[in-house]
C-alpha cells in the first residue's frame, strides 16, 4: 500500500521582531558568520532569533550546559550520596538494559569510581527480568549489604518497588526522564526534568543526560576538577539512540561527544565500536544507524552487562573482544528480527490488520528484544501507530511505535486496567499483558484513536525547509547545510522542496531494483526504497520536460575516490498543475470560486503553491501559440512538445484571462483547445482584468 504524504513548510520561530528588525539580523548573520541570506533565514527559522542564540547553535560549548541545581531535589541528593561516601555505605546503580540506561550507567559508575565511592551496578536481563525496578533483585541487592540505590533511565513509575525499599530502610535515588504517571514514587530525592511544575529550562533530557547533571551537580560540591569529555561521548551517543530531540541541551552535548570523538577520542570503548564498524569519522546518524543497534543489540538478548564493560574497560584486547561480540550479537539480532518481521507481515497482510487505524499484530514466541525494531518497520511501511506483541507463557511483551500528533502513551493510559505495567513516552512505548486481554485492549486502543480523531493524523506530514532551484545544487550550498549538523530529532537534516526539475533519464537499482536513480543534466538523485515511484515520474520528465515535485535533500557521494554531488530524494509527487484533470479543476476553482484557497491547496497536495502565478510573459507565449496553431487546435497533452514550460494549468488560465480580455473566445472539446482571434484596435491592460486580480489575492492568502 502506498503511504499517503502531506509536504509542509516547516514554521517559522515566532518572535517578537518586525520585519525590519528581522531583515537587520540577517544581515548581521551574513556579516558574522560569512552564510548566505538563504541559509540566515533557515537559521532564524530554527530558532536562532537573536546573534547569541546563533552562536550557541553554530558553535556549542560546555558553557551553554545549564545548571544542575536547577533540577528538582538536586542539592538533597548529592548530599545523601557524598553521605554515603563518607560512611561507605555500600551503592548500586540500577540501570536498564539500552544503549541509554547502560551508557548513563557507565558515566555514573566510571566517576564514582574515580571519586572513591563504594559502587556497584545491576542491570536487569531484559528476557529474565523485564525493564525497570523488580522486588526480586532488590532483595537480593540489599541481602548483599546495597544501603543506597540510585536508578538510571527508571524508577518513576516504580510506587510499589521503591515503598519495598523504603521498609527495608534502603534509600532510592530516581535519576529518570521518562513521563511521570500520576502520584511520584516516595523515593528520597527524583531527578527527572520531566516533573510537574519543574523550573529546569530544557525537558527532554536522555536517561544518560540526566545523569550527567547529577555528575556535574557533584563536580561542583566537591570543587573538583574533573574534564567531562568521555562521559559527554558516551551520553552523545545515548542522546541519539534513544531518540530525544536534538536541540538545547541535547544538540550541545552530541555536538561536542562528536567533535571530540572525531578528533581526541578518549573512551577506549567507543573507539573499538568505530573500528569494528569501520568508521574513521562519525556524524549524529552513525550513533542511531550504526553505533547504537550495536549497543542495544547486547541488551536485546540478555547481554547488557557486556555494554557496560565496553564504555569502562580500559584493556584494548578485552574492548577488541567485546566490540567483535557486540556486532556479532548485532548481526544475530538482524536475522532474528527479520523472520519475526516476515511473520509478522504476513499475520497483518493475512488479515488485513492494517484497515484498523491502530495495527495490533500478536505473535506467539517472538522474541521480545526486538519486536521494537519490528513496530518501526510496520509503522514505516503502514504509517499509523503500531503495537507488536511476543507471547511468552501466557504473558504478552508489547512494544508501541506512533505518528506524529498520537500519543500512544496516553492511549494506553485509557486502558491501562489491561495491563501489568506500561510506560513511554508518546511516540514509542511498551508493555506487558496478559495474553486474554489482548483483543479488548486492541479494541480499546482503536476506540480511544477514533475519539482523538487519530484518522487526521494518518497522513504522513513530510516538511521542507525552502524551495531550491536546479542552479542552487552547488558545492556552496551543501557546505552551508552542514552547518546544521549535528540533526536528528528535532533539529532535522535541512529538506528542500524543488519544482519541475528537467530529468535525462531514470530507473531502478540495487538487488531488488528497489532503489530509485534520477539523473539530471549535472547530478544524480537517488531515492532509497523508491523504486516503485518509477511509474508515477511522467514520461514528460524523463522526455526532458517538467511535471513533478521532488521532496529532497542535498548531499555527496563517493565512488572510487571521486566526489560528486547527489540528491538523496525522500518523496515525489507529480505537480498538479500539470495533470489535465487537475489542472481544469485548479482554473474552475479560481474562476468561479469567491475563497478557493482551502480547496486549492488540498488539490496543490503540497506542491509550493507559487506556482500558480501567472505572469505576462506566459500570457503572450499562449496568444502567440494560438497564432501560430491557427484551426487546428491545442492538444493540452502535447503543449510540452511545443513549448516545455507551459503547463495546462497555466495554458488554460491564459485563456480564461485572454477570454476576459475580449481577445479570444475559446471552447474545449475533451483534451483539445478550439479558438478564435478577436480583433481589436482597443489597448488591453490583462493586469487589470477581474481574474488576475483575484489570482494576486489567491497567491497573497
């Protein structure tokens, strides 16, 4: 099934400038920063409303890292733990099982460790134990003496646990990030930016972040100095894994764990990942696409203990070792999740799940370490909120991924008496169930989307930042856009919109022929897992006319050591305006319609509606075209043979317009254009004529 797609401008950042002030920073941007007034405007559009904000976001430092004590219960808590280290009380850090939990887990441990504390870390088996705090091994923590439990990446959600601890006189220190559900744990102290009525000024912190706060929080009581730069490459790493938005906080810190990575590297275990993945130069998409999967692989299937050597061994055969395993386990992972995804497809292709607005597809045995992977998938291929479930012994393992504007963690919230446990966050989250309960909370969950009307939100919403031009694919331009780096969520890669490009031919590539390749006159463009979109490029583009609309991004490639510049195009859609049907539909709007906007634009389907205009030179081209065509007529589908940039939507309008003038009559007999000269001594002004007048006010709504 083919995904419908909605292209949309990303917003500009409001702010309280006037125009003139706005032009005065631009300005003051190219000036500084020696950029383009494009990329300027780009910048302002991401925030960047004033030079100080720009030069944050151009240039990330330490300095921009905001106060530790401005979170919550902060001061209490690094009182209670330098307690302990004075009394030597006996510490577990309890973590979770990915790349986010265990690389918090190594940052807290390698300091407190350094610092002299009497430390120690559990991390729960994903398969044996599940995810978050569990009262068997806390009793076997504190039957091993444990006064003092500090949870990593968990723990808000855990009343019953942390009440357990509480009667056993154990304290419980939650460092978390996820959303807090209802009444907080009585823990002693709760780090999580995410708490009610918080002052930090930045809330989505990974569980690593957060537990970087609670180290800088303890850097400063103590008066230490201490150089963060190997707990900031791995909490970088975490940041991206584990999908947080890449702004504020988090864009400084993966800015900096990649700048040092990328030049002095210090974490002895990250440095053997890069090697075995033969990396010599990352970027933000090496951490989610290559890095991390390797690192959650490990705790996917029980191994998670594993990723915490690799990020605090210091032993170069041991980390050899370890990163050989951990793309090993990677490796493992890959197959196993691609059988649970062959079945999986098959059970929601067998019966027909995916006409339900939220897919529920169940699976006997599927491993529960991967059925995330495989809800990214079908969320991919179906686009709608998914929830995959591995029965195991009567107990379903749920894992949710969403679409934008459906909080999946909410709705599970609305029937949250079907489950064991829950959490998440409002694009993915996870479960467990009973295995009975499983059809009522499909139900359920359909139910609930039908009352947030989740059907508005099943189109995939694909933003672009400006429109760029054929002449603009420069060396220039590309190393301008990297200037965004590093993006991901919520700083995404800069996305550009083009509009008729003149293509000189096309195909399919790869073992599949699944890819899509577009070569233009100077450039390739190469759309990967496009290569369905063959059939709908119109043979006109590839004749070396226009007709689509190309949804992209601009970037580089390497082939035997040569450089060239490529298009990595993420969608295409053929331009209305050049499609008969819609193009009549367009100049029928405009003609008789009093507000025609709203439907113009559902039938534009995101093309940039500047196309519309219609200026004198086109005007002239069509009376001089129906000169020279005389009785024989206009065939609108083959006006490209005659002149390449006359669409039928602006051929017809020309007419309409060129009617009211008085200088033609005209009639249109299927696809064919029939007409007459008037003439006339009398001057036409067709600026002035009642139709381009209300095109102006269309184009200015």
């Amino acid at each position: 099934m083919t995904v419908k797609t909605k292209w949309i401008p990303r917003n500009e950042e409001k702010n309280n400038s006037d125009e003139e002030n706005k032009k005065i920073l631009i300005d003051d941007l190219m000036s500084i920063f020696g950029i383009s007034r494009l990329t300027a405007e780009l910048f302002i559009n991401r925030g960047c409303s004033s030079i100080e904000k720009a030069q944050r976001y151009l240039k990330p430092s330490l300095k921009d890292l905001h106060d530790p004590f401005l979170l919550e219960d902060m001061s209490k808590v690094v009182d209670r733990i330098l307690e302990a280290k004075i009394k030597q009380e006996k510490i577990c850090l309890y973590g979770d099982y990915d790349a986010d939990g265990t690389a918090g887990v190594s940052v807290l441990l390698k300091f407190m460790v350094d610092q002299n504390f009497n430390v120690d870390y559990y991390i729960p088996n994903r398969l044996k134990t599940g995810y978050g705090l569990h009262i068997t091994p806390l009793q076997t923590l504190i039957d091993q003496g444990v006064n003092l439990i500090i949870t990593i990446d968990n723990g808000i959600s855990a009343k019953e646990q942390i009440d357990f601890c509480n009667a056993k006189n154990v304290d419980v220190i939650v460092t978390d990030h996820h959303e807090c559900q209802g009444t907080l744990p009585d823990a002693f102290g709760i780090i999580n930016p995410k708490r009610p009525n918080s002052d930090y000024p930045f809330r989505d912190l990974c569980g690593a972040g957060v537990a970087l706060k609670l180290i800088q929080a303890m850097v400063a009581r103590l008066e230490l100095k201490v150089d963060l730069q190997e707990s900031i490459e791995c909490v970088a790493l975490a940041t991206v894994a584990d999908l947080v938005p890449l702004c504020d906080e988090n864009r400084t810190l993966v800015a900096l764990g990649l700048n040092y990575l990328n030049t002095t590297p210090v974490n002895y275990g990250l440095q053997a990942l890069m090697k075995v993945s033969d990396l010599k130069e990352i970027k933000a998409w090496h951490f989610g696409f290559v890095l991390g999967p390797k690192i959650n692989a490990a705790g996917r299937l029980g191994e998670a203990n594993r990723i915490v050597e690799l990020l605090t061994e210091s032993d170069f055969q041991k980390l050899a070792a370890l990163a050989e395993f951990l793309s090993d386990e990677n490796r493992k992972r890959q197959e196993l999740e691609q059988r649970i995804l062959e079945e999986a497809l098959k059970v929601v292709e067998t019966n027909r799940l995916f006409e339900e607005d939220v897919l529920v597809v169940a699976g006997e045995g599927w491993h529960s370490g991967v059925i995330g992977i495989v809800a990214s998938r079908l969320q991919e291929k179906y686009y709608g909120p998914v929830i995959v479930i591995g029965i195991e012994n009567g107990i379903g393992k749920g894992s949710c991924r969403s679409v934008e504007g459906f909080n999946v963690f909410e709705a599970l919230t609305s029937c949250r008496k079907l489950f064991t446990s829950f959490g998440g966050h409002a694009m993915a989250a996870g479960f467990s169930i009973p295995e009975e309960n499983i059809i009522k909370m499909a139900e359920e969950m359909n139910a609930y989307g039908k009352s947030v009307n989740l059907k508005d939100c099943l189109v995939k919403r694909l933003y672009y930042d400006c429109e760029l031009k054929l002449e603009e694919v420069n060396w220039e331009r590309l190393k301008e856009i990297e200037l965004f780096e590093p993006c991901g969520i919520g700083n995404p890669g800069v996305q550009f919109m083009m509009n008729n490009p003149v293509l000189k031919s096309g195909g399919t590539m790869g073992k599949e022929r699944s890819h899509l390749y577009l070569n233009f006159v100077d450039f390739r463009g190469v759309g990967f897992g496009l290569g369905d979109f063959l059939n709908i490029v119109p043979e006109i583009s590839l004749g070396g006319q226009p007709g689509i609309g190309l949804l992209c991004r601009l970037d580089s490639n390497e082939f035997r050591g040569e450089k060239s510049l490529q298009l990595v195009i993420k969608d295409i859609k053929k331009n209305p305006l050049w499609k008969f049907e819609s193009a009549k539909a367009l100049v029928k709007l405009i003609v008789k319609e009093e507000n025609p906007m709203e439907e113009i634009k559902i039938i534009l389907d995101g093309i940039f509606p500047g196309e519309l205009s219609l200026n004198r030179d086109v005007i002239r081209l069509v009376y001089c075209l129906m000169k020279r065509c005389g009785d024989q007529g206009i065939t609108i589908k083959k006006t490209g043979e005659v002149t390449r940039n006359l669409s039928p939507f602006h051929l017809l309008l020309a007419c309409e317009t060129l009617r009211e003038a008085g200088l033609i009559a005209y009639a249109l007999k299927n696809d064919t254009l029939f007409f007459e000269i008037i003439q006339t001594d009398k001057k036409k002004d067709i600026q002035k004529t009642k139709l381009m007048i209300k095109l102006r006010d269309v184009l200015n709504y």
